[in-house]
C-alpha cells in the first residue's frame, strides 16, 4: 500500500514540475495577478414550537475567511479558515469556537485538465450543494450525517472529457480537513459527471479506505436545473462499515427543489430520510438513536447579490419509540463581506 502511495504522489510531483517550468516565463511578466479576499458567513434566530420550553436563540453557524490568489493564467491558490465547531456534537458546542483551514490548496487548471494539492475541497456532495442552494440553512444530507467530509488533505485531479461527461479522481487522508493524519491508510475516490443534454446532470462516485476494516461510500445523484428559475435533485448515499465497524451500513435519501418565482423571491423544501441496518441477532438498527426523516420548507429573500435571507420550517422525526419530534421556526441569514 505504502508503494503505491508514493508512486501516486511521485507522479503528481511530476506533473506539477512540469508544468511549473512551463509556466515560469509568464509568471515573471506578471507576479501578481488577481487576487480577491473571502468572507462568508451564516447566522440565524430560531425558535422550537413544539417542545416544553421551545429553545430560542441566535447563532453564528459559520464563518469564513480568506483569499483566493491568481499566479498566472494557469496556477492559482486558496487559503480559506473556517470559523466554527465542525466536530464537536455536543448540546453546547456552538457556545465555543474553533478554527480550522478549510482550504489551503495550490491549484493548475488548463484546458479540460484541472489539478488540486493541499486541503483540498472533496466532491462527493459538492453538486449536491449546489443543486440545493441553501447551504447556510443546512448541510447535505451526507454532510450532516458524517458520512463524508468537504475537505481534507490530499491530491485531485479533474479531467473534462468533453461537454457531456467529467471525470475526478482523488487521494486524500481520509480524516478530514479538522484533524491530522495519524496513520498510514488513504481514501481513493473516483467519480463522474454526466450531462447529457442542458439543465439535466447525472452524478456517481465512490471511494474506499481501509483501517483493519474496508469502508466504501456510494454517492448516486439526479438533478435538473434552470438557470435562476428553477432546481430540483434526487440523492441515494450508502456507506458501509461506518466507522469502520464491521457490518455497519447507513443509506440516506435526499431530495429537494427550489422555484425562483421573480428575481428576488424563491420558495424551496427538502426531505431527507435516514437509516441504519439492523445488526445480526438484534432487534432494532444498529443507529436507531440518529435514524428518522426531516423536512425544510420556507421562502427566501434576496435584497441584493450578497445577501439571502430566508424564512423557514424544520423539522426531525426520529424512528426510536422514546425520541420525541422535533420542530422548529428559522430565520436563517448568509452574507458576504466582500
């Protein structure tokens, strides 16, 4: 394993030599070229209406900062931090703060080849995102659920084979862009996009990590879009030996829709599904404490290109008899500094 680690990284060494020598001449007429900073962040005001004391309150979900810098025509470079409590899951997390680099990647694009190195953003649910649109009210299904990250430390490489179909192939740690690599095991993921005529676009990815114990996660996605008009997605997920416990399988669904009715105003909703497999010789699945259905549904205002503001119903019913549902009221906010 440990030879092919270094013959995959030997190679992409090489490549990026390559074409840095190729690409030094341009570099010295023009040093500094574009660059622009990041700023993003997400915050909302909630309220519970169906539970004994109906939490309320604001929250700062998200905050990120950074700059994107543009070398030449060709190489460019990110660095974003990410101001939040991505792993912490306890009930008062968000009442501290951490940060992290969610980004910090040299990037060569050229052509229909693309190449990535550092922490580098993942793929697996990044079309997902974007069909969605509602990132700063929630995550992905399979981001919610920890079924993958959205960065980690690696290498990716991304080839557009022509306007129907693109290919990804990624190496990366496997432990996410919050933690350190503390063993020798690498996630290898392989994916493709489809879009055979406008608007429609057809996703599948895979990957595999081994620590003892083989872990593979399949991502199957549909989606149909109009531009500023209209979205709508399908996703079935499916991982098995989560966490790398033997015989632990999880499959999440996803769908959801977004109709832009003027420029400024758009409805949207989603519903998620969630469950676990039931264990040999038990009774209930193996996660039943997390498994349920949610659904999102609201209307967003867009006063100006950088901000949205949106109005919202969220709830959670879990599958375990003793979990009490939940419901919730959100204004939800995202807004760019720059």
């Amino acid at each position: 394993m440990r030879n092919k680690v270094l013959t995959v990284f030997l190679l992409i060494f090489l490549v990026f030599t390559g074409m840095m020598g190729k690409a030094q001449d341009e570099e010295k007429k023009n040093p500094f070229a574009n660059g622009q900073p990041i700023g993003l962040v997400y915050a909302n005001f909630h309220t519970g209406i169906n539970q004994g004391n109906n939490p309320a309150g604001f929250e700062i979900k998200r905050a990120y900062l950074g700059y994107e810098f543009k070398m030449n025509n060709e190489f460019s470079s990110k660095i974003v931090i990410d101001i939040g409590s991505p792993d912490d899951v306890s009930e008062f997390s968000l009442l501290r703060r951490f940060a992290y680099f969610k980004n910090a990647y040299l990037q060569y694009k050229k052509g229909k080849f693309q190449a990535k190195f550092g922490i580098i953003p993942l793929q697996q649910f990044k079309l997902q995102e974007t069909i969605w649109g509602h990132r700063y009210i929630e995550k992905t299904v399979t981001d919610a659920q920890r079924m993958a990250s959205s960065a980690d430390l690696g290498a990716s490489i991304d080839f557009k084979l022509n306007d129907v179909a693109k290919f990804d192939l990624t190496m990366m740690n496997g432990e996410g862009y919050s933690n350190l690599q503390t063993d020798e095991s690498f996630k290898v993921g392989l994916g493709t996009t489809i879009r055979p005529w406008k608007g429609l676009v057809l996703r599948v990815y895979g990957d595999v990590i081994t620590k003892g114990i083989t872990q593979t996660f399949i991502v199957t996605f549909i989606g149909y879009q109009i531009k500023d008009k209209f979205n709508i997605g399908f996703e079935y997920d499916f991982t098995d030996n989560y966490k790398f416990e033997d015989n632990n399988d999880k499959k999440v669904m996803s769908t959801y829709a977004s109709w832009d009715f003027n420029e400024k105003f758009q409805i949207f909703g989603r519903y998620d599904f969630v469950t676990s497999n039931i264990l040999e010789g038990e009774d209930v699945p193996w996660d039943l404490a997390t498994d349920g259905s949610s659904v999102i549904v609201g209307i967003q205002y867009r006063p100006i290109s950088k901000v949205k503001i949106a109005l919202n119903y969220q709830d959670w019913y879990p599958y375990a008899a003793n979990e009490s549902n939940l419901a919730f009221i959100f204004l939800n906010f995202e807004f760019r500094v720059w």
